[in-house]
C-alpha cells in the first residue's frame, strides 16, 4: 500500500492524539484495550483504521511494562512496516521497540505474526526483552527457537510456537519449518499456519546478501561418486584465462577447457546428456578452486571438517553444508575425507520464502542503497526514517594506497593514535585474514585489545557491548547483523566517542555502511575512515594483472586513478552480485511453480480430499497405455513381468496378446483395466469402513508423492550446476535449466502416476490396534 511520509506524519499525529486520554487509563483498563480492539476488527473495521489507537496503546504499555515509550521516529517507522514498507533505520534507532507497534496490531487480527531476526540468540534476546509488554496486553509471544545448540524443538512445540499471537525466529528456522511442515505424513502433525504478516529484521542481509542460498533438506545418501578425486586433479591441470574464466560467483570452461575435458576424460560433446555427472562434478571441482578460497569463505576445523563463512559477518556456520556435492568436492580440493553426499528432499531460497506472505516487511541500516533490486525482486518500497537525534559521526575521506603494507602501517598508526587518548576504536576488517594480520600487529605494539570474527563468535554480544568503553580496541569481520549496540562508557564522549576504522574494500557499499553505523547511534559523536589499496581482494578478484604493475612498482599511478581503480572495483562487484541474484530469481522461479503446485496437491490430500475409483482408473489406464505404447505386441513374459511388478504378486489371470493392430491393443487394454478394477474392489474389501480404506489411499498416494519429488528436487540442484556453464556452449543456461526441468517435471509426472498404482496394489496394510494403517509398501 504506497503512502508517503508526509502521510506518515499525519498519522503519527493522529497516534500522538490518541496517546493523551489513554495515558491516564489505570492498567486493567489498559490492558483491555486488547479485546477491543480484536472486537473492532470483528465488526469489519481495518487494521489501518484502528492503527491510531492501537499504537498508542501499545507504546503506553511499552512505557509502563519496558520504561521505553517510543520516539517519534520509531512511531514513523513502525507505520511504514505496518504498510508493507522495508523501512531504513540507522544503528541504535530502536528497531527492536519499533517493531512491537505492527507486532501487536497485526497479532490482534488473530493470524500468523512473524518477527524474523539474523540469528538464534537475538531471537531469545528480542523475545525475552518485548514478552512482558506482550503479556501485558493479554498476548501469548514465543521464541520459535531452541536455546539449547544442537537441540531440536518436537512438532509438539514447534506447533505452540506457531500458534502463539506473536512469534521471534530466526529466517533460517522458518525457512526449515516450512519445508518440514510439507514433509509429514499426517494433518495433524502440520504445525505451521497460513502465513499473513512478517517483520524482517537486518533485511538487506537477508533478502539479498543470503537470498542466494537454498536452504536444503537432506534426506537419504546418495551413492558416493568415485569422480570427485578424479575431476579434482583435472581442474588443477587448467589455467585461468586459457582454459576457464571467472566472473563473480561464477566460472565456467572456455572452449580451450572444453576441449581439454572432453580429451581427459575420453569423451566427445561434453555438454551432452550422457555426461552429465562428469560435466557436474567438473563445474563443482571449478567453484571450489576458482570461487572458493580459505578464510574468507570457509575454514578447516581441528576436526579436519569444512566450516564455512557467511561473507558479510565471518561467523561461521557450523553443521551448514553446500548443496548438489560441491561440499565434497571442497572436502576433496582440501585433501580431507570426503562426507557423505545427501540427496536433497526439499528446497526453498528466502527469496521464495518472504514473497510467500501476503504482508511483508523489514528493517535495516543501510537498504536504501539496493532500493532498485528491492522493488524489481520483492515489489517493495524502501523507506528512509530520519535520526531521532541529529547525526554527529564524522565520515571521513577513504584513505587510497598502493600496497597493503602502506595500507595496514598507516590504519595501524591512526589507531595507536586514537588509542593514546583513550578514544575506543573499532578495527572493522573484509576477512577473516585482515582480522589476524591487524591483531599481530597490535600485538607487537602491545595493545591489549579483543577479536572477533569466526573462531571466537561465541563471546560476540560481550566483545561487542564492550567496545564503547574507553582505551577499548576492537578488531572484528563485518558488522551486518550483530545486534548488539555499542554503547560509549564514560568520559568517552568527551574524547570523540567511538572511531570506526576500516581496513579493505568491501563487497558493497551497504556493509561499509554497517561498519560505519557503529559509531554516531543517537546522536553520539564518533568518526569513521577507511583505509584501502589495490591489494584489497575485491581489486585483485576484479582487475587482476592490471593492477600489478603498479604494486610492484614498475609504473606509477595517480591518486585519482587509484580511487577510481578501488572503487570501480566494488561497483562492478556489486552490478555483478546483482545480475546474479537476478538470475538465481528466476532459476528459483521455475522450482517455485513445480514446488507450489506439488505441496497444494499434498495438502489436499492431507485434508481428506477423497480419491475415488473413477480417479485411480484414470491412473491405471494411462499407465497400461503407457506400457503398451513401450512394448506395442508384449509377449506373454512381459505381460507376468508388467502384472507382478505393477498390480499383483499372484499370476491369477490369463493375458495374451493377439498383435500389433488397433483392436487387439484396444482387447488387451479392456482386459487389464477389467483386472485392475476387480484388484481395486478386491483390495478396498479388507477395510471395514471407508475411513480406513481412504486412510490406505492417502498414504499410498502421498507415498507416491513424496518419493517422486525428492528426486525431482534432488535433480534440478544437479542440473542448476550442470547447466551454469552452458553459456560457453552458446546456449542460454536460464532457457536450458527451463527446458530440462520441464521435462524432467512432466517425467516426475508418469514416475508419479506408476507408484502410486504399484503402492496401493502391492502394498500389504496392517491396521494396529488404535486403527493405525501401518503399510509395507514395494
């Protein structure tokens, strides 16, 4: 719902005006204010409509309950989420008390409210903080999470959770809560409700730094490839620029490494189907060797395991593996031993995920910068909330250098600097590396001082708290998602407040923001720098040789071209990630439309869609055409061989074929179709009522159902990767991926179709005790 914020003013004085007469309610008469207002929904008014007053009462019972009542500036933000907007908030705004506002009006609309954070001990944090106001109102708010790391909530609480008015979680549980809400057997045990309204917090680093990667269900393992060691020592044979090329998160063969494939491995047309698993585990060798690298995307822990590394905090992940074998095929570029390669059972990206809500909105320091993509992939406004208090930090002008000697000696000496006073200091570094190199060097100056990154992320929210106090020196990897304020000690206003130092160039633009948003919140002084060279790994990963002249110093450079260099860098950085989410769009999309269109299906039969006769006749019958389309004149052994596999383990008919003519075809079709139907009556006539034989039906079919697609989803991770290095092969991978996948689809199809006859016919049901159908399928 598009609105301005010149609207957006007006109704926070709206929201002021009702604040007046409510302030002097007592708490009983406060806390009915809940039921009210539900009564006012009930009779048809809208939730904009009752807006005013429901934020009022809501940043009351925040006074009351938090001693916090929100600023004007909260208040503004909290309308434009309620209105669907992705609203820009700087560090230390509030955004944890803005989001209470929307939280509690759209809970009282009694349908799913969603408040999603970057990670489980926020979403403990915020929930415990906001749950007494909650309570307070008469609304029911929970953690969707386990506090316990490792420990997994049953379907019992996860169900509690989902049902509660207001729910924190992470985006990542949700995003595995709903692939596991269409993986169960029975109604009952769904814990999820229809989705209505969702808060995303740090939204920009959901909805496009992590918007490429699926999160994935691994089910049962895959038969383990002998070709990763092999493929592995291919990829090292090649050169890059000769026989393969990079671009982004990208890379692909020329036709030089084409051809040398297709002569390593005694093959011709290497993009033909018949190659697909050596065309697969070749592109996976290539990403881990060209797209990959140690410290910045992954570590190997002491237990000699991949650990890999969100890019935009350096936190590690630990127990998140790639999908489609590319972990493997790290594990085998590493020298470790390879671990078992899953199948994939289901699949969702965030992308996916948040446009699935009817009612989506977030917040963020720093979107602003990607409102372009925002709208284009999302459909989503952003809007830009002003500072309750007028901004103080300094930014100061990028520091441009050469080398990264010159580079870390002149951050070190601003630091030591700042230090002698007391000012803290905050040392915000691209890698995981940067952290370690600056940290000796501190070191050697003996500079007591705390690191954060991925090997000690444990200790974040306290290294974090701390480092406002003063003579603090803090050096960490990115600061997108921490949630954590810094706070200034004491006397540390008066020497300049916090100094936000940063050493490289970043991916984009909106993480050095971040950085920079660490110093200045509420009005507090503060100043920030960035110290950055062309040995900066983005400048390397996108000009490459071109800039080696200049490091080792055979030419010299301007100071103008330097920055444009360095800052070119990034923004050809930035136009690739975005040409790549987009693409990762629409390969998503076409997953999306198989995904909707199987989980609809399996919801309507969980909900006891009846399925009749008339439709397993059909099903029947299109298998038998099927078959005799395969096998036009079956002698009588391919007959048995079809009724054993297919209907019966009981050879108790006749069947004969009598030629390839129309009629024979037709003679032998009505024979078997009369036979499956007496299997039908015969099958149906075990259950004593009609529940319990629905009961066998639904299982079988969802049996079916489910088997089928695992291997759909686990085919189309294969083919995405199969498929990314097509472009060299002139053809377009997007319309190829497309092509295949439909054919694969309308393939999953007949699969489908096959199973679910063979199931309901050679499936042996039990009925238990308490009336459980327990089924030994084929």
């Amino acid at each position: 719902m598009k609105i301005t914020e010149k609207r957006i003013r007006k109704i926070l004085d709206e929201v002021k005006l009702c604040a007046a007469p409510i302030k002097n309610l007592s708490d009983e008469k406060l806390q009915q204010m809940t039921q009210e207002l539900k009564a006012e929904l009930a009779s048809g008014k809208t939730t904009e409509q009752i807006l005013p007053r429901a934020y009022a009462v809501i940043g009351e019972a925040d006074r009351r309950v938090l001693g916090m009542y929100p600023y004007d500036v909260q208040i503004m933000g909290a309308i434009a989420l309620h209105y669907g907007y992705l609203a820009e908030m700087n560090t230390g705004e509030g955004k944890t008390l803005t989001a209470t506002l929307p939280l509690y009006l759209n809970a009282l609309t009694g349908k799913s409210t969603i408040l999603v954070t970057a990670n489980e001990y926020l979403a403990w944090r915020d929930a415990a903080e906001m749950r007494p106001v909650f309570t307070f109102m008469g609304l029911d708010e929970r953690a969707g999470v386990s506090q316990t790391p490792g420990k997994f909530l049953t379907n019992e609480q996860k169900k509690e959770n989902y049902n509660a008015d207001i729910l924190y979680t992470t985006h990542s549980v949700l995003a595995f809560d709903y692939l596991l809400n269409h993986l169960v057997m029975r109604a009952e045990d769904r814990f999820m409700r229809e989705f209505y309204f969702i808060i995303i917090d740090e939204a920009d680093s959901v909805l496009l730094d992590g918007a490429q990667m699926p999160l994935v269900i691994s089910g049962s393992p895959r038969v383990q490839s002998n070709l990763y060691a092999m493929t592995d020592f291919f990829v090292s044979t090649l050169k890059e620029g000769r026989d393969y090329e990079t671009e982004d998160k990208s890379v692909w063969l020329t036709d030089h490494g084409v051809a040398a494939a297709e002569k390593f491995f005694g093959i011709s047309h290497f993009y033909d189907h018949e190659n697909f698993e050596i065309n697969r585990h070749v592109t996976m060798a290539l990403r881990a060797h060209a797209l990959f690298q140690p410290e910045r995307d992954y570590v190997v822990s002491d237990q000699g395991e991949i650990v890999l590394l969100d890019s935009s905090t350096g936190r590690s992940l630990p127990g998140m593996k790639m999908r489609g074998g590319e972990h493997q095929a790290l594990e085998q570029k590493e020298g470790l031993k390879l671990s078992q390669e899953q199948r994939s059972v289901a699949s969702v990206t965030y992308q996916n995920l948040f446009l699935m809500f009817p009612k989506m909105c977030g917040m963020s320091g720093t979107i602003s910068d990607a409102r372009k993509e925002l709208r284009d992939v999302y459909h989503k406004e952003v809007m830009i909330i002003p500072t309750n208090r007028k901004m103080q930090r300094i930014d100061h002008a990028d520091r441009c250098f050469v080398t990264a000697e010159e580079q870390y000696e002149a951050a070190l000496e601003e630091v030591l600097e700042h230090h002698k006073t007391g000012q803290p200091v905050l040392v915000v570094a691209a890698a995981i590396q940067d952290t370690q190199i600056f940290s000796r060097m501190l070191v050697n100056e003996q500079i007591p001082h705390s690191v954060l990154n991925a090997n000690n992320a444990y200790w974040e929210a306290e290294i974090i708290g701390s480092a406002g106090q003063k003579g603090a020196v803090t050096v960490s990897t990115g600061m997108a998602g921490r949630g954590t304020d810094i706070k200034l000690g004491k006397g540390v206003r008066e020497l300049g407040g916090l100094a936000v130092i940063g050493i490289g160039r970043m991916e984009n633009i909106r993480l050095e923001r971040q950085a920079r948003g660490r110093a200045g919140r509420q009005g507090d002084p503060g100043s920030s720098r960035f110290y950055v060279s062309l040995e900066d790994e983005i400048v390397k990963a996108m000009k490459g040789e071109k800039v080696d002249k200049y490091i080792d110093g055979k030419k010299n450079i301007s100071a103008r071209k330097l920055r444009k260099i360095i800052d070119g860098s990034q923004k050809t950085l930035e136009e690739q990630a975005v040409a790549s989410r987009e693409q990762s769009v629409r390969y998503d999309e076409i997953l999306r439309r198989q995904r909707t269109i199987l989980y609809d299906a399996r919801d309507r039969i969980l909900d006891h869609e009846n399925i009749g006769k008339g439709t397993f006749r059909a099903i029947v019958r299109d298998n038998l055409n099927r078959f005799l389309d395969s096998c036009p004149d079956p002698s009588q052994k391919d007959l048995n061989r079809y009724v054993l596999d297919n209907l019966s383990y009981e050879m108790n008919i006749s069947l004969r074929s009598s030629g390839k003519s129309r009629e024979a075809r037709q003679k032998l079709l009505e024979q078997m179709n009369d036979y499956a139907d007496r299997l039908f009556e015969q099958k149906q006539a075990l259950f004593t009522s009609r529940a319990e034989f629905q009961e066998y039906v639904r299982k079988c079919v969802l049996r079916a159902l489910d088997e089928a697609w695992i291997e759909e989803v686990d085919y189309l991770q294969q083919l995405q990767y199969a498929t990314s290095t097509r472009g060299t092969a002139q053809r377009n991978p997007v319309f190829e991926y497309s092509r295949e996948a439909f054919q694969s689809f309308d393939e999953m199809k007949t699969t489908m179709k096959k199973n679910i006859a063979r199931n309901f016919f050679l499936g042996d049901p039990q009925i238990g005790e308490n009336g459980d159908v327990q089924i030994v399928f084929p």
